[in-house]
C-alpha cells in the first residue's frame, strides 16, 4: 500500500484527492490545509486524518506527497519533500521566481526521486490522441502552431494580485502544450497584451488579454492568444499545420445535441470550465503518476517541463513589459 500525504484542500486538492483514493493499492493518510476546515471536511470524506506538515513529512509510512496547496508553498513543500525522500505530484507553477523553481529542480535531482509537474493537458484524451498521431507522422513534420486558450471569466482581482500576472498564471499551460505539440524549444519571444475586459485588472498590474509569437530553435513558429474572457465559455483549441496536413484539437461540449429550428441551428457551448474540461485530463494524470512510481518509469510532465514553461513564462513577461523580442 502506498500511503500519501495531500496539502492543499482547495478546488483543486479536492479533484486530486477524488482521483487518487480510486488507485488501486494508493491511500490517502493524511490531508494538510491551513485552513483546518477544509482539511477536516477532506480527511472525512475520505477516512484520512487531518495533519500538520511536520507530522506529514516526518512519517516514513508516506511514500508520496500530493501538493495542491496555494502557488506561494510550492517550493518549500517540493523541497522537504525531496530532502524527505517521498514522490511528489505537484501543480503547476513549480514557483513564482524562475531561480527558485531551479533550486527546487536541483533539490528533486539530487534527491533522484520522481517528480511530477501538474501540466493536465498532456494527459487529456483529445490532445493525448492529436500528439500521438502527430508522432505517427500522419501530417508529416509540424511547421506552425496555434493555439486559443479563453477562460469564461477572469478570478477575483484579488487573486490576480498574487498570481504572477496572467503568463505565469495561466499561459503557463499554453507553453507546456507549444513545447510539448511542437517537440522543440523556443529561440524567440514576443507577446503584446491588453486589459480590454476589466480596468481593476490593470490597476492589479496586469493584462487579461494576450497574443504571443514564438520562434522555435528549429524555425518552426506557434502563436498563442489568450483571453481571461469568453462570453461562450472555456474555450481550448489548437492546430498544428504540418508538411502533409493539419491537426486540430476543439472544445469538449457536455452533449453532442444539435438543435435546428427555423431560427438557427445550435449546440451546447464548450464545457464550463477547467474542472468539467480536464476532469478526465486530471484522472489520467493522477494514475499515470502512480503507474510510474510502481513501475519506475519516468513521469511524462516533469520539474524539467515545469521549469522550462516557466522560462517562457518569464521571457513572455519580459517581452510585454519592455515591448521587445526576447531571445532564449
Ligand atoms: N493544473 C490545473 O489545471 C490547476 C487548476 C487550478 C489550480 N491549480 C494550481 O493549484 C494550486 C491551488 O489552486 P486552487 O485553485 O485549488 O486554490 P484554492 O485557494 O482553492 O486552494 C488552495 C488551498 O491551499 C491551502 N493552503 C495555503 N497554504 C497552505 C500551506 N502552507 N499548507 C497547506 N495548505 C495550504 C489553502 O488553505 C487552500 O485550502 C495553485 O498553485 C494553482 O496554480 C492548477
């Protein structure tokens, strides 16, 4: 039995607590909040105790930790946890600061443990299946990426002021799919960004409105355009334009009906948001982490992926704010 310790009873802490008590062989032990409220309301769910991180990191039964815990805690908990010797499934952004995100990098390597960075979208069937006919070489050599990725709406302002602004926040995503689709790294950067849906955005200090050219070391190009606003809902597509053909991933609808009438014809908008859209996504992440610690494999979204997305979070940043290209 694998016993696992889980900080962060949060939105997301508890789609990944939901997942990983489904593993077979893998148990919950033990939840950590600093907010005991939703600790205790997570450990009962699901026959857990409620614990500190002291008592969490300090118990040899656990063997791995899930961190779902608030960006700000990332790269301390990554780094007791590497020193402790126990697996870590940890979301996304590795941290907020690329020098610590390497150190964290650094501590995980020496430590020689298994680290898996929560970029989901690897693990979602749609673009799992595109990547792999991709690979397959059905529309020969990519050549050009593009990418939409639009929330419904923007997070409260106040959590926008904590958050790294929206490259680090959420384009993050956006970089981990241009890396992984296109199978090379980026020579150059450049992004503009606007606030065009709410001023207190800007007073924040930040954009909700993006469009980002990127050159890859190979020559190939990926443009991505972000949006913190559809009014249609979570919109999350991409094509790959490649020697022989194009490959493009759409939105996921909760049904497939069709509605005509002499008036228009019409179907459900996209899924409301990340939740309902990767709900599969995060499932299959959380069985692909426990398959490579049964099984020894590497884990296919690592501190590397998660460093390397935030360098190109960090050159986006810098390329908005001094209005230049960067180069990598
Ligand atoms: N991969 C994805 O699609 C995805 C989606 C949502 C959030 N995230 C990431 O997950 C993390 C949490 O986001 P969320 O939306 O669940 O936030 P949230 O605010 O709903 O939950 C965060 C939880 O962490 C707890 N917390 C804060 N400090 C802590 C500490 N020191 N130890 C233990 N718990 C602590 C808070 O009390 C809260 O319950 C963020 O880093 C975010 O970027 C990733």
């Amino acid at each position: 039995m694998t016993d696992v310790a889980l900080f962060g009873a949060g939105r997301i802490g508890k789609i990944h607590a939901g997942n990983l008590v489904r593993q077979a062989g893998v148990r919950l032990r033990y939840v950590v909040d600093v907010n005991p409220t939703a600790a205790g309301e997570l450990a009962q769910k699901y026959g857990a105790q409620v614990r500190s991180a002291d008592q969490a990191f300090d118990d040899a039964a656990v063997k791995a930790v899930v961190i779902g815990s608030s960006t700000d805690t990332h790269a301390d908990l990554i780094r007791r946890a590497a020193t402790a010797k126990k697996a870590i499934f940890c979301e996304k952004p590795v941290d907020l600061s690329l020098t610590r995100a390497r150190e964290c990098q650094k501590t995980v390597i020496e430590a020689g443990i298994t680290c898996l960075i929560g970029f989901q979208r690897r693990y979602d069937p749609t673009f799992a299946a595109l990547k792999e006919r991709l690979s397959a070489g059905e529309i020969g050599e990519p050549e050009m990426l593009v990418v939409t990725s639009r929330d419904p709406g923007a997070p409260p302002v106040d959590y926008i002021k904590v958050s790294g602004g929206i490259f680090k926040d959420m384009l993050i995503h956006d970089f981990d799919i241009f890396r992984w689709i296109l199978g090379d790294e980026a020579a150059s950067v450049y992004a503009t960004g606007s606030c065009l849906t709410d001023p207190a955005i800007a007073t924040a200090g930040d954009i909700d409105s993006t469009a980002v050219t990127i050159r890859t070391k190979k020559g190939r190009l990926a443009q991505i355009n972000t949006s913190r606003r559809a009014a249609y809902g979570y919109d999350q597509r991409f094509e790959v334009l490649g020697s022989k053909g194009m490959l493009q991933a759409g939105n996921h609808r909760p049904t497939e009906v069709i509605a005509a009438t002499a008036a228009s014809v019409s179907r459900d908008k996209p899924e409301h948001f990340f939740l309902e859209r990767y709900r599969v996504a995060y499932a299959n992440e959380m069985a692909h982490f426990f398959d490579a610690l049964a099984t020894g494999a590497l884990v296919r979204t690592s501190i590397d992926d998660g460093v390397k997305a935030l360098e190109l979070a960090e050159a986006a940043t810098t390329s908005w704010r001094e209005k230049r290209i960067v180069e990598l």
